[in-house]
C-alpha cells in the first residue's frame, strides 16, 4: 500500500544504480511508516520534462502515499531522509525537490482485486 513514485529530470542512472535506489527507498519509506516492505511499491521516471523556479536544471518530484495516516513528525523525517537519497543517487539539489505526501483511505487503494 505504500507508494514512493520519482520524476525526476535528469536522465537515468545506470540499471543497477536505479535499483539500487529503488531499493533503498522502499526500505526507508517502509522503515519510516512501520509497515512491511512486502507492500511498497517504488516507480522511478527518469527525463521527464520538467521545471521548477522558471529553470530547466535538475528538479525532481516525489509522491509518497500510504493508507492511514502520517504525522507531522514521519513526514518531516522523511521529508530530510529521501531529501538526501535522492540528492545523493540523482545529484539533484535539496531545494530542487518537492515531496507530496498523500494519506489514502482503504476503500480508494486496490491489490489482489480489493480494497483495503
């Protein structure tokens, strides 16, 4: 049910360096909501057309969806943790990155043909 989704602009790392990535961040983001990893599902989109601040450099958009609830606290944590993964595996800066953080109800979130 958790959901970690980048676009990003920069173009794509190697094979294993994305999934490396994609690893890592399903780890975190299952860490982070004390959830099991066997639910998380990671999405990288690489060279996506995209602005931020009227600026073609790099940029990246992050989606981060769970069934129940955030806290202010997880998603500040969360927020500094992929922040940093991010930069770290894409080189895109810090203040390039906006990170949505969505709650899903059970009802609006399928698998295995239904809902939680």
């Amino acid at each position: 049910m958790p959901l970690i989704k980048v676009q990003t602009s920069v173009a794509a790392p190697a094979k294993d360096a994305a999934e490396a990535l994609l690893k890592q961040l399903s780890a975190s983001l299952a860490k982070h909501l004390g959830k099991p990893e066997s639910y998380v599902m990671t999405a990288l989109e690489p060279e996506t057309a995209m602005t931020f601040a009227g600026s073609t450099d790099p940029v990246c958009y992050v989606e981060i969806k769970s069934v129940g609830s955030m806290s202010a606290d997880q998603t500040k944590a969360m927020s500094a943790d992929f922040c940093e993964q991010i930069h770290g595996a894409l080189d895109v800066a810090s203040d390039r990155i906006y990170i949505e953080f969505a709650d899903a109800k059970g009802y609006l979130w399928g698998w295995n043909g239904r809902t939680f």
